[in-house]
C-alpha cells in the first residue's frame, strides 16, 4: 500500500509539472499573437465602444488590375450595404477605417550613398493598421496635402545618412526630389524579424509611386468594418471587393484557439507564399506565428491531457466511494432512524388509545 501511496504522489507531481508547462504555452502564445499589431486594428478602432468590428484583409495577384477606382468603388458598396442593415453613423464621418498598398524597388540617392531600396507605396490610413514606432518625424497620411514625403526606416536612413534626425531633409528618388517626413522603426518580434528579409526599406504615398513606376496595381487591401451580426464584415468583403483570384483573411480572432486548432491540421502543407499571391511582410509574421501559436496550442492540450484524465479518475473515484458510503453507512442509518421513528408513532398511538 505504502508504495501505491507513493506512486500516487508521484503521479500528481508529474501531472502538476505538465500542468504549469500548459500554462506557460498558454501564456507564449498570447505573447506571440499580442505582439503582431497588425492583426489588432480592429480592437484599436473600436475603443470603448460597445460595437463589435472586423478585421479583413485582401491580397491580390501579382497581376492584379484593383486601382483606386476598385477601392473608391467598394466604399460606395460598403456604405449601401451598411445602410441596407440598418447601421447607423454620424454624419461626416467614415463608419469604417482602411488602408492600400503594394510593393516596388527603386533607387534612392541620400548624402552618403545610392542604393536600390524597397518601396512600401500606401495609402488610406496605413499606419493605423501599421502603428510603426516613430523615431523621427511624422506618418504619411491620406490626408496630405502633397505626395513628395517619404518615411525610411531605421536602417536605410542610417546607410543613406548615417543617422536618423532627418526630418525636412530630402532624397532623390528616380530623379524627383522627396522630402523626407520621418523616420520609423520596423517591428521587433521573431515573426516579424524573419518575415522582413529585406532588412532595409522606404514608405512613401500609393500616388507618387505610380506617378514613379508607371505600375498602379494594388496588393493588399485592409479593412476594418461593423461586425453587425457574426460574419457579416467576411461577407460583405467577400461579395462587394473585386478579390478575383486573390484571398481574402479575417485577421479579427485569427489567434483564437479554435482556428489554430483547425490550423494545426494543416500546418506540414502550409507555407508562407501561396499561387498567385505575394502576402507581404506583416501577413508572412502573421502566417508564421499561426504557426507556432497552433503547435503551441496542440501542445498545451497535449500537456493538459494526463492531469484532465487524471482529475476525471480521482472524480469517478470520490463518486463511487461517495455512493458506497452512502449504501453501506448512510441509508442504512436513515432506515433505521424512520423505522425507529414508526415504531414510536406507532407506540404512542397505542397507548392514547388504551388510557382511555
């Protein structure tokens, strides 16, 4: 006995162990997933609020034909069928937050060198969705009043420079000259880091870059819309944006337990880049901490496994005893206190009766 006794205590120490292992992948998941900002626009948008909104996003083909008249165009039809539900918003204000962009390279020529540097060409309100961290300057905005600001990022404004205090200062950039609005930090975490291989890289407006390349085809589209009823921001895009061949996520919940259960399924085919479509550096990051956060996920259910069997077991086990208590100790006790209880009603009876 004293050594199943012993192997017992064992046994809950093992499953105590695994149990905090669960809770720490737990916890490096929500780490993991919190620290992708550009999956949370939506949580950013909705504030206090009691409204509940989407996140959806659009990558389009590397031949995608959706300009801005595409996006004018689907704001109009979002609008109508947000109108058509029954959604209300003050006037004068947008009742939804989007942003555009697609990727290039182009020579740059700064003070100390000239360089091909990757372009992020954007437009709507792109670092709502991207809120880089500001070392100098100020963002790009839809709402400028001209397109010859550029912002470089840490690394290309120290190759062209040597340092990063370069507000007001200019750049050439296919023989036009851009003043240079500020100066942003890339994002830090893991995914990120491995998903931006580039290492270096410029930001400047959707139209000067067309003006530039002669290109005006758009790769992502991201949107942040009411979430009237479950779904309904996923259906929306889904039947007003001119998608074509490109895939649409929902970005909103994406980390949420169940998807990464169903993502687990899939993740010895999955891969960062997929048929037509060229995903940007923030949805590689996304892609791959689904990535670890579902095998985070399979692994912390894993974990739970033997302490859950365990704590069924030791349940089952306090039933029976429980009922076998009951049987042999309790109900034969309560037998006896009502037989007894009988046998003195019926007792008493019988003497009032008889003392007359």
């Amino acid at each position: 006995m004293k050594s199943v006794g012993l192997g017992k205590k064992i046994w809950y120490v093992v499953c105590a162990v695994l149990l905090l292992a669960a809770i720490g992948c737990g916890a490096a998941l929500r780490v993991i997933s919190g620290r992708l900002l550009s999956q949370r626009e939506a949580e950013r948008w909705q504030g206090e609020s009691t409204q509940a909104y989407s996140q959806v996003s659009c990558f389009l083909p590397r031949n995608s034909s959706v300009d801005l008249g595409g996006i004018y165009s689907f704001r109009y039809a979002v609008l109508d069928g947000l109108t058509a539900a029954g959604y209300e918003w003050s006037e004068g204000l947008y009742p939804f937050i989007d942003a555009w962009s697609c990727e290039g390279k182009l020579k740059i020529t700064g003070e100390k060198t000239t360089t091909d540097a990757p372009v992020l060409a954007v437009g709507g309100q792109f670092f709502e969705f991207h809120p880089l961290r500001l070392l100098d300057g100020t963002y790009l905005s839809e709402n400028d009043f001209s397109t010859d600001r550029v912002l470089l990022d840490e690394a290309l404004a120290w190759e062209l420079f040597g340092g990063t205090a370069l507000t007001g200062m200019t750049v050439q950039i296919g023989g036009v000259e851009f003043v240079i609005g500020g100066v942003v930090e890339r994002e830090s975490d893991s995914a990120s880091r491995r998903a931006s291989s580039d290492g270096k890289g410029l930001f400047m407006s959707y139209d000067a870059y067309c003006a530039l390349s002669g290109e005006n085809g758009i790769g992502c589209y991201e949107v942040v819309l009411p979430e009237t009823v479950k779904g309904y921001a996923a259906q929306l895009v889904g039947d007003k944006f001119p998608l074509g061949e490109g895939e649409m996520v929902v970005n909103t919940g994406r980390f949420d337990l169940e998807r990464l259960l169903a993502l687990a399924r899939d993740l010895p085919r999955r891969a960062s880049h997929g048929g037509t479509v060229s995903y940007p550096y923030w949805e590689n990051a996304a892609r791959i901490a689904e990535n670890e956060c579902a095998t985070l996920a399979i692994a912390a259910l894993a974990l739970l496994l033997p302490a859950a069997i365990t704590a069924v077991v030791e349940l089952i086990r306090l039933l029976v005893r429980g009922r076998t208590a009951l049987e042999e100790t309790v109900l034969p006790k309560a037998k006896e206190k009502a037989e007894e209880a009988v046998r003195v009603r019926a007792r008493r009876r019988w003497e009032k009766k008889h003392s007359k």
